[in-house]
C-alpha cells in the first residue's frame, strides 16, 4: 500500500500536465474561419466559435486560420499572415453582441426599419446598404394604425377646409365698401400667393421625389417630371382656351338673335338705334365683358375658376390619402401641417370663387363644398385600403408622381396667368392702376402667402 500512493499521486500530476499541455495547443491557434455578414468566425481547438475583430479586412479573402495566438491580460490575440495582431473574442461575448444586434432589429422593425423618413406622406425607408435591405424597404410595412384618431381628425379637416373656403365667399358680402374692398384684395392676392407655392414647392417637389423614388427605380428619361408639369400647362391652357371659345361663340349667336332685322333710323355716325337716348351696347357688352378698371373676373372667366379648382381637388385628394396611411410616429406632425394646408389652399379657392357673378347659392356653394370634402373623401379611401397600400410599389409610386405633376401644372398656369398676370399686369387688372396703399396691401399679402405655404412644404 506504500507505493500505491505515490503511483496516484504521479498519476494526478501527468495528467494534469498532459491536459494543460493539449488545451495550450489547441488554443495555439483558430482555423476553419468563415463569413457571418461582414464579421470574421472561426473555431478553437475545443470546437467553440470565436469572433475575429481584425483592424483591416484582408485584401486576398479570409484566411483559412489564425496562428500564434497568445495573451495580453485578459485578452486573446492571435496573428495574421502579415504578423499583425487580432483580437479574439469568446462565444459568450459574440453571443451577447448578436442579441444586442437581434434587439436593435427589433426595434428598427417597430420603428418601420432603418432610416424611415416621409415623402409627401409616404414613407421611404433605406436599409442598411444591403440589397436584402433595399429591397425590403419597398414591400408593405405592416405596423399597428391610430384607427380612432384617424376617423377624428378626418372630421377636423372636413370642418377646417370648410371654413377656409367659405370664408372669403361670406366676406365679400360686407355691408361696409371700404372694408369689402380691402378684405378682398388681402384674401385674393394671399390666395395667389398660396396657389404659387402650392404648385411649385409641395406638387412639383413631390412628383419629384415620387419619380426619383429608389424603389421606383432609375427613369430613361431624366427629365420626367417638368415635362409631365409642362402637360399639366398646357392641359389648362387648352380646356380654358377652348371653354373660352365656347363661351364667346354662344354670346355672339345670342346678341345677333335678340337683334332687331327692321331697319332703325341712321344717327350721324351710320349706325341703328332704337331709342336715340340710349347708347348702343356693343357685343363684347352683351358678353358681359367690360373696360376700364372693372374686376376683370366675368362670367367667361367662371371656367378659369373650375379649371384651378379642378387642379385643387386632384391633389387635395391625395393629400387626404397619404396623410391617412403615414405612420403614427408622422402622423401627427402632418395633420397639422394639413390643416393649415387646407385652411389656405381654402381661402386662395374661395377668394376666387366669391368674386364670380351671382348668388351664393347654389353654383358657388356646390363648388365651395366640393373642395369642403374632397380631402375627408381621400382620407375614407386611406382607411379601406390602410393595411394593404404600399407608397412605394413602382405603379403607386408612377400614379402618385403623375397626379402631382399634372396638378402642379394646373395650378403653375392659373396662378401666374389666371390670377398674377391678369391681377398685376393685364389690362383691365385691378392691380394696374391702383393706388400705392392698394398696391403695398396686395404685393404684401402676396409674398405672404408665398412665404407661409412654402413653409409649411418643409414637411409636407
């Protein structure tokens, strides 16, 4: 029994010796390195995986295995085949750095993924510079919908175009001149102001981006989206010149069959006339159509309002639709912007519309209401179709971008020439000939709706 123990005790120490020695050799060194992402992996000589966290990528691909590995302090290094050192990391650290990773996923999923931004109230996400990323960014998001604010604030925005339109139509029936006069001229060239900035800072901009969309990808032709605005002018142009020719054509059928054919006595200047007291009225007259300083605005111009109110109501409709389907984290933020939107796109229609031959009711009324609903009316389309729209499908993307060139086209036309030229500059225009104080209070309110609906195209 005496020499049993010294055996064992023998026995105990080589075996210890031996296994320091076999872990010392199998950490001598890392092999079989491979690719998770972008990150660097191999295996130990015990088998686990460890993380190799190399300060340069190498140039000729992935070494098959790290050599020479030693310690500093509590850290691993191994070497390079340049004689660099790199750090290896545990399994438990990677393990913690890939739940870390999972967890800002997470969150960037619930957030709409990487980088989410808006475009005119469709959001556009960029990945993480990947094309698994990139091309994820363009499928439909699915996230939970404020569903009961969304139906609130469509009843808000219902009432706030409301009063914005009808406003300058029941302003106009001041009792008092003085102050009709001045009220309007305020509310008429804020409202040009507002359809100027209208047209080129929020449609033009917007079919902008929709046409430079990634998902939409890269257009053959470049400049898509001035040539589709220079349709939408000239689309204006066309219906006002022919509605206009309509007009003037039906009023001369109309003066010529109310005209006497019984010959009626010659005056000195070779013309007929009933009634020697009374000056003849000319065709142009019967038209409606005057001279001299008369508000230019005359029934041959009705169609010029339905013409700007047409380009309003194309994209006052897309607006109610984008607002709907952007995400709780936008939503707010545009709803305001909309509201104020609204308010004034309301009063630059409504200016125009109180100045039109007639009573309020029901012609201008119905045209008021029309502008009234159409954004309520985009906003109920948002809701059916709030979980299955995706802003940035390539048709969407192409529908959307259209509209809102063709829209900013129309409304390019009848702001500068409908309402600035023919307010400023053409003869018969209110503003020509008007007095200094006249023209400081409408130059300013001008630049004032320039300036404010330019704003708000910060973030809308």
């Amino acid at each position: 029994m005496w020499i049993v123990k010294p055996l064992v005790i023998f026995l105990s120490v080589a075996g210890a010796y031996a296994a320091t020695a076999t872990e010392s050799a199998q950490t001598s060194s890392v092999t079989g390195c491979h690719n998770h992402g972008s990150d660097i992996y191999c295996i130990k000589g015990d088998g686990s995986e460890v993380l190799v966290s190399a300060t340069s990528t190498p140039t000729t691909g992935i070494p098959a295995q790290y050599t020479g590995c030693h310690s500093h302090g509590t850290s691993s290094y191994c070497m390079d085949a340049d004689g660099n050192d790199v750090l290896i990391e545990e399994e438990a650290t990677t393990e913690s750095a890939d739940e870390s990773s999972d967890h800002d996923h997470e969150e960037e999923s619930s957030t709409g993924g990487l980088n989410c931004h808006f475009h005119a109230g469709v959001e556009h996400c960029v990945g993480a510079g990947e094309s698994e990323s990139s091309h994820a960014s363009c499928t439909v998001r699915t996230r939970d919908y404020d569903i009961p604010l969304r139906i609130g604030t469509l009843f808000v925005i219902l009432v706030t175009s409301a009063i914005g339109v009808f406003a300058p139509i029941l302003l106009m029936k001041l009792p008092f001149a003085s102050i009709n006069g001045v009220v309007s001229t305020v509310i008429k060239q804020f409202g040009t102001g507002i359809i100027l900035s209208t047209a080129f800072v929020h449609l033009y901009t917007h079919a902008n981006l929709m046409f430079t969309n990634d998902c939409l990808g890269e257009l053959d032709y470049e400049a898509t989206t001035s040539a589709v605005v220079m349709g939408g002018i000239f689309l204006a142009f066309l219906l006002e010149y022919i509605g206009h020719r309509i007009i003037v054509a039906r009023g001369s059928k109309t003066a010529v069959e109310h005209t006497d054919p019984e010959p009626q006595p010659v005056h000195s200047k070779g013309q007929y006339n009933e009634n020697p007291e009374q000056p003849q009225q000319s065709t142009l007259a019967c038209l409606g159509h005057s001279h001299g300083n008369d508000d230019p605005t005359k029934p041959a111009t009705k169609f010029s309002v339905m013409v700007m109110e047409a380009g309003v109501l194309f994209h006052s409709i897309l607006i109610g639709l984008t607002l709907v389907v952007a995400g709780d984290s936008f939503y707010k933020t545009l709803l305001v912007v909309i509201v104020f939107h609204q308010f004034f796109e309301g009063l630059a229609l409504g200016a125009r519309i109180a100045t039109l031959p007639g009573a309020i009711f029901p012609s201008k009324a119905v045209m008021a209401a029309a502008f009234a609903l159409i954004t309520p009316i985009g906003m109920a389309i948002g809701l059916g179709v709030l979980n299955t729209f995706n802003g940035n499908n390539r048709s969407t993307l192409l529908a959307l971008g259209t509209l809102d060139a063709l829209s900013a086209g129309i409304l390019v036309w009848v702001g500068v020439v409908d309402m600035w030229a023919r307010d400023w500059v053409i003869e018969g225009g209110e503003m020509l000939n008007a007095t200094i104080g006249k023209v400081a209070t409408g130059g300013l309110s001008l630049i004032t709706g320039m300036i404010l609906m330019g704003v708000l195209g910060k973030w809308a």
